[in-house]
C-alpha cells in the first residue's frame, strides 16, 4: 500500500511539473507571438522603431502604426482568443457536447441578431458616421441580449433532446433562421449602412476604437474572472447533474451564471470584431489534447492562453507580411479550427462503434 501511495505521489508531481512546463512555454509564446505581431505587416518594424514609438515623444510613422494600429490590434487579438475559447470549453461543459460551441450552435448568430438590429434597424434615422452616438455599450448590451436568449433556447432545446447531433443541427437550423431575419433587415436598409454591417460580418480586429478597447477590456475581464469562478460548479457539471446535486450545487444558479458570463464574452467580441467561427469550437480540445486533463482547474487557463496563442497566429497570418492585403480574419480561423472540428467528429465516431 506504501508503494502505491508513492507512485501515486511520484505521478502527480510528475503530471504538476508538466502542466507547469507547459504554462511557461506558452506564457513564453505569447509574448513572442505579440511582438512578432508588433513588427510584422504590410511596413516592416525594426526593434528601434519600436523602442522610439513607446518611449519617444516625436510623432513619426512608426510610432503612428504601432500605436494607432498594430498594438491595439495585437491586444484585440489576445482578448478575442480567450473570449471565445474559454466561452467554447464552457459551452462544451454545459450541454455535455464536444461539438458545442459559439460559432456553431447560433450564439454569435444571436448576438450578430443584436447589433444587426442596432446597426439595421434604424438605419432610416442613423449613418455610418453617428452610430456610436448609440454607445458602445449600447452595441454591445444588445449582442449580449442576442447571445443571452439563444444560449437559454439552445439550453431549452437540449433539456428535452437528448442526441448530440440533433441538438448541433437544430442549432444549425436556429443559426440559418436568424440570418434570414438579419437579411430581411439587410434588404430594408439603407446602402451606407448595409456597407457598414457587411463590413463587420467579416470580421477584423483592427477597427476597434480606443472607447471600443475600453469597453472590450472591462467586459472580456468580466467574462474571464467569471469563467475562473465558475470552476467548481464546471468540474460538477462535467460529472452530470445528480452528482452535482448531491455535492449541493445549485444547477438552475450555475447555469444562469455560466450562460451569463457565456454570453458576455461571446457578445462583446461579436460586437466589436464581429462573427469569428471555429475557435470556441476547437481551442478546447486543443488544450484538452496539450493539457491532457479534464480538470477545470487546469483547462480554463490553458484554454485562454491556447486561444490567445491561436489568435495571434492567425492575425499575423492575415496580415500577410510583406504585403499590403490583409485577409479576412474569419478564413484564417476557419482553416485553423476545421481540421480539428473533423478530428474530433471521426474520434466520436469511432468510440460510437466500439461501444
């Protein structure tokens, strides 16, 4: 018994130690993703440029790109990583489905609803040039609102649904209903406005304004912390609801928490950077893959970082360094996400057939 208890022992130190190696070195990748991201684009950076632009007081073009440009967009970047990632693992955990996620079962379909409904819906009195006059906060108080109730009818849905596949297809079918009403909206509108959303449908990290980087940081700080508080009752949740039950969980409280914090973060990105697919879907198992754990405690921060890591990878990507074209954000994360989307339907699908 002594020497299972050591083994025992000797495994779990093992198991810290590379969950701690593999925090550092993605700690260690991010911070050179995020300066790669820095000087990397259409106008090359020297490591001079950079140093002059932070610390120096005279206005010059690199101190212009960095500032104006490039660093809010790498830090857009980080935080739509970890928005959407941690808001994937999250989902994934609630509806107990691996296919889960904002892109896929409507989520930021609802939350595109919201701010298509600012952005359209009064296009007869609004243009382009006064819509912030709306509020930021505004904007993204009515994706919140999308996101909230289509995550509560999804939620509604998979209650009394049990197969994985029907509820991921009648999520499918729910995200292809609210972008007819979104193209009704479109065909009523006016042609500046129509631009302007067809624009944001594409998604870019690049337009945000520093009263928008306000607003995202403050909600994706939210987001996050709620996340991390919500360990617990995800750790529960994963081992179904009559043991959650009987550790003394409040299932209807946990979930109305999770779904809150679910939809600020999924939200606030549609918002501000409009639809990204593929990452809320993938980034959790990829930390699920790297991180080998189902424990919260380890896969939310991991999570996060994964989807920083995969974000910043994607911008530099679509920036094409080099060049003066910059790709859609959208079809560098669609690339990324649907390998692994494939892989995690044929591993289902085989464990379906051998049980």
């Amino acid at each position: 018994m002594e020497v299972t208890a050591e083994t025992d022992n000797i495994v779990i130190r093992n198991r810290k130690t590379r969950t701690s190696m593999i925090f550092t070195v993605t700690l260690v990748l991010i911070l050179v993703l995020f300066l790669l991201d820095l000087f990397l684009g259409s106008v090359s950076l020297k490591p001079g440029d950079i140093i002059d632009a932070l610390f120096g007081n005279t206005e010059t073009i690199a101190r212009t790109i960095l500032l104006k440009f490039r660093l809010p967009k790498a830090i857009t970047a980080i935080c739509v990583g970890m928005a959407l990632s941690v808001s994937g693992l999250q989902m994934q955990t609630l509806f107990r489905n691996p296919m889960a996620g904002p892109y896929v079962l409507g989520i930021s379909s609802g939350a595109s609803l919201g701010v298509a409904i600012v952005l359209l819906g009064f296009s007869s009195s609004m243009s382009p040039d006064n819509i912030h006059s709306v509020g930021n906060w505004a904007i993204a108080g009515a994706s919140w609102i999308g996101a909230g109730l289509v995550m509560l009818l999804i939620m509604f849905i998979s209650g009394r649904v049990r197969n994985i596949m029907t509820v991921l297809i009648l999520g499918i079918m729910l995200a292809s209903g609210i972008s007819a009403v979104v193209g009704i909206m479109q065909y009523f509108s006016s042609e500046s406005m129509l631009k302007a959303y067809i624009v944001w449908t594409m998604g870019n990290l690049g337009n945000i304004t520093s009263s928008q980087m306000g607003v995202l940081l403050i909600s994706v700080g939210v987001g996050v912390l709620a996340s991390i508080f919500s360990v617990k009752m995800l750790n529960a949740l994963l081992l179904g609801e009559n043991y959650a039950r009987s550790i003394g969980l409040n299932i209807s409280l946990s979930r109305i928490a999770i779904i809150a914090g679910t939809s600020i973060l999924t939200g606030t990105i549609t918002a501000f950077c409009g639809p990204i697919g593929f990452i809320g879907i993938a980034v959790p198992h990829v930390a699920r893959i790297v991180f080998r754990t189902s424990d919260h405690k380890v896969l939310i921060p991991g999570t996060l970082l994964a989807g920083a890591v995969i974000m910043l990878i994607s911008d530099i990507i679509s920036q094409m360094p080099g060049s003066d074209n910059v790709l859609p954000v959208n079809s560098i994360t669609a690339l990324i996400g649907i390998p692994v989307v494939i892989w995690v339907i044929l591993r289902n699908q085989r464990y379906s057939e051998i049980f």
